[in-house]
C-alpha cells in the first residue's frame, strides 16, 4: 500500500477539502466535508488527501500538518 501524498493531522471529526493548499483553491476540486471515525484518519475521495485525527488511532509524530 502507498502512502497518501499528503497527509493533514487535525483537532476535529469533521473535515472540508477542496484540493486547495500548495495549489489555488480555484484548482482543486468541489468542497466535500468528511468525518474521521474510529480508524483515527479520512481519505479524501478526489485528491486523496489524508486526515489524521491528532492523538487518534492512526496519528504519528513523524506526520506533516496544520
């Protein structure tokens, strides 16, 4: 299994991605909100962007973030 191409640790269930961040939001893709569950981390569907719930089952402290 490859590693997601970016990963995001964030404080909260609920998360929002549009493919925005190195790239202009208006290049991304359509705002779609996920919800981490108890696996501790969301993939996005378009960009496959990773969400790791801080402090949750799949957090790492090797893992890049906001």
């Amino acid at each position: 299994m490859q590693p997601p191409p970016e990963s995001v640790r964030v404080t909260t269930h609920k998360v929002a991605c549009d493919g925005s961040g190195v790239i202009d939001a208006a290049l991304g893709h359509p705002r779609i909100y996920l919800r981490i569950d108890e696996k501790g981390f969301v993939e996005c569907g378009y960009c496959d962007r990773r969400f790791v719930l801080e402090g949750g089952a799949a957090d790492e402290p090797n893992a890049t973030g906001a």
